[in-house]
C-alpha cells in the first residue's frame, strides 16, 4: 500500500527533477522512490582515507635507519615515495 505526503523542494530542484523523469519517460514520483530508495539503503560513503602515520624507529630514539636528517635531498626523497605510495 502506498501512501500519500507532502514534500517541499525549492522551484528549481523539483523543475530539473520534472524533466529528469519526462526525460526518462516515468512520473515524478518514481524518480523519488528510486533516489530515496538509493539513499535509505546504501550505507553513507565515507571520504576519509585510512590515516597513515609517520614511520618511526622503534629504537629508544632517532629515526629508521638510512634516514639522514641531515640530508635535504634524501629527505625530499622520502617525501616523494610516501606521497606517490599515497595515490
């Protein structure tokens, strides 16, 4: 049994949405049963990325070894290979 409401869309939203379902040749109605079902049954997709965290040593202190801090270059290295792994 379906049932009666009312919703209330701004002029522009319900005009693209009239058009979107001409265009598609079905009522306006379908066209929202089909996006609320898309919403209420997905589960909400997160953008976040899993977070990495920085290497460390495990040593009492001090870096990984290799890792010359002294060294701009190696350390821009570094930098490149962790953001290129990232992608």
């Amino acid at each position: 049994m379906t049932e009666r409401t009312t919703v209330r869309l701004p002029p522009d939203l319900l005009a693209r949405a009239k058009r979107r379902a001409a265009e598609e040749g079905r009522t306006l109605t379908a066209l929202i049963e089909d996006g609320l079902r898309r919403v209420v049954s997905n589960r909400p997709e997160t953008s976040r990325r899993k977070r990495r965290l920085p290497r460390i040593s495990k040593a009492k202190s001090g870096t990984l070894p290799g890792i010359d801090l002294t060294d701009i270059s190696s350390l821009e290295e570094i930098a490149d290979i962790d953001l290129l792994s990232r992608n």
